[in-house]
C-alpha cells in the first residue's frame, strides 16, 4: 500500500458504525484500523464485526468504541520476516497487516497481495459444500429490455460469461456442484446453451407451466430433498463466504435465512416535517439513511418446501410470512454495500462489469 493511502484504511474510535460502514464501502479492503488522534494503533473494525453487532440490535450511530476488536494483528516495522508474513496471512485469513513503530504509531500497511499473486485470503480453502443451489432463471427479464427482447436475461454476457455462468461459479468456489434452474421465458435458449458448454458440475432443469413468482417453482424440486439448500435470483451477485453463512443459519436455528445488505441511501432534497394544517416542525437538509435490503439469496431448510401450493404464483415473502405465522424461525445475515451487486437492470448491468473486473 502507498506510504498515504493506509490514511483510508483509519478511524478514530468515536465515528459511528454507519460512517464505518461507509468508510469500508469507500475503501477496497474489508478491515479499518481504529487509531487515537496521533494515529497510535487501538484495533480494528471488519464487516464481520459490523454484522455481529448489528444482529444484537447495536443501532447504526452508535459508536465503534464497544464493536471493534481491541487485540489486531500488526507487526513492528522493520523486525518480521517474509515468512513470518506470509504464515500469519495465510493463518487469520486476513488480506492487511499495519505495521506500526515502536510508540505503536502506523506507519504503512502491508498487503496480501504484495506477497502473494493469486488466492485471495477470503477465498474458500476448506472441504466441499454439500448443498443444492436453486437459481431463479425464468423470469422475463423486462428490467433489461430491450435486450431481453432477444436473449433471456440469463444468457447476458458479462465479459466472456453470461450472467448465470458468473453466478455459478461464485458457488463452484465453495465446491458446490448441484445446481438447479427453474426456468420459463426462452427456456430452449438457456437449455441449448448450456447444453453446448463444458461444466464440472450438475445441472437440472425445473420447467415452470407458468410464471410461479420468486418461490412457486420450488415446488418442483425433487420431493426426496432432504438438505439445507440455497435459493438465488439470476441476476445478483453477493460477495460472501457461503460457508459461514451455512454455519450462521445452522447456528441460529433459522428455518429461513435471508442475506441483505446494508445500503446507504442519501435523499438529494430537504425533508420537511409538518403537522396538521402544514405547519412545518422541523427540516433535515439532505438526510442519509442506512436500510438492510433483501438481496435474492436465501438458505431454507427442506421442510419449507412444505409451505409451498403446487404450480401457483406464489413468491419467498408469502413464505416468510407463513413461516413466521407458524412460529418458525426466519433470520437475516448482513453483507456490506459493496458485497451485493445487481446486475438486473441497466445501470447496475454497467456498473457490474467495473466491479467484478471481468476480462481483465
């Protein structure tokens, strides 16, 4: 990292968690050094402290003063070898290092990537997900006309691969090779297609008779299925370690898990507050909010499916309401901004391909 740029990577433990989230948005690492005013070091801050926090109901402003994990890595400078580096990267699963002097002051970051060239630490190194992923491909794709016109929205190429190939092998690096497609508009394309290519993977079709809404169709998954099993949108991508999310479902007795990102939005008027007869009480000059948005992807257990009518519209909220009337548990586990990209209109579309670094 440049002899600045670590200045990025830095935050005074008073800023709240939403301008942590923020600044980690902003920044292409997922960890932020806590430092006192002379830039001492004090800890540091990942999106997974965010989340723990947040899902024991720690508001957005409060502070990182509680959240932020007081014993980090770091290094003297100029007293550790290249070895040592490399064995502690490759330990925590970290991708920075602060290496501060003697008064524990930073003085620069170090990073994965100048030591290694190609696994990434956030990558998957451990054994294979056992689990089934169902991938919504039947809709029409009218967010995307008029290409979609032509091709189904599946098939949009980004880089050399359309957008459902990226979408499988974010799942192929965590070994998972049992693949379902529930599809309708242009079928005999996305089947054709796939049909022509080389895949080291399993891919089953689930043919709708009509459009059953984002859940309907799993009611044609094989009656037999008897495991936790993933459930993802055809045009979003979310950057998270799937093997931790199975854990977190796993651990939380979730019947549902829903994945979500924080997402900030900043409204580019002054909202008025007023009462009756539109006396005004108050005005906030463009104010920012931070909500948690439902991005797509889902962990369900097999006794869902239970909930589902046969060949009826029917979409996942229906089921989460039914769930949930039933007392089941139905929980959410928060990504970052920068974790969740959807591809499935034209803006994001364009913005995808930066993001991603197709071709590059």
């Amino acid at each position: 990292m440049e002899s600045t740029d670590f200045l990025k990577s830095l935050i005074k433990p008073n800023a709240s968690i939403k301008a942590a989230l923020q600044q980690l948005n902003r920044t292409s690492q997922k960890v932020l050094f806590v430092v006192d005013e002379n830039n001492i070091l004090l800890g540091a801050l990942t999106d997974g402290d965010i989340r723990r926090a947040l899902l024991q109901d720690i508001k957005i402003d409060v502070s990182i003063a509680k959240v932020y994990n007081p014993d980090p890595v770091f290094f003297l400078d100029g007293s550790f070898s290249e070895a040592e580096i490399k064995e502690t990267f490759i330990k925590k699963c970290i991708e920075c290092i602060p290496l501060v002097n003697e008064r524990k002051k930073i003085v620069r970051v170090i990073l994965w990537n100048d030591f290694f060239e190609n696994k990434k630490p956030d990558m998957y190194n451990g054994p294979a997900l056992d689990i089934p992923v169902v991938i919504m491909a039947g809709g029409k794709g009218t967010r995307m006309a008029p290409f979609t016109n032509v091709l189904p929205k599946p098939l949009i190429p980004i880089g050399e691969k359309t957008i459902l190939e990226i979408i499988i092998d974010n799942f192929r690096k965590f070994g998972i090779s049992d693949i379902f497609l529930t599809v309708n508009f242009k079928a005999e394309m996305i089947q054709a297609y796939f049909n022509c290519i080389e895949k080291d993977y399993s891919l089953k079709y689930l043919k709708e008779t009509d459009f059953y809404g984002t859940a309907g169709s799993l009611s044609l998954l094989p009656k037999d299925l008897q495991k936790t099993f993933i459930v993802s949108n055809c045009d979003i991508i979310v950057k998270a370690n799937i093997a931790k999310v199975i854990d977190f479902h796993r651990s939380s007795g979730a019947h549902l898990t829903v994945l979500s990102s924080l997402q900030n939005y900043k409204i580019p008027y002054g909202v008025l507050k007023f009462e009756n007869g539109g006396i005004i009480t108050g005005m906030e000059e463009k104010p920012e909010y931070t909500f948690c948005v439902n991005t797509g992807v889902y962990i369900l257990e097999p006794d869902c499916l239970e909930y589902l009518p046969d060949n009826q519209l029917f979409h996942m909220t229906h089921l989460m309401e039914a769930l949930m009337k039933d007392g089941k548990r139905v929980v959410t586990y928060p990504v970052g901004e920068s974790d969740y990209i959807d591809i499935g209109q034209w803006d994001e579309y364009k913005k995808a391909i930066n993001v991603l670094d197709i071709g590059k």
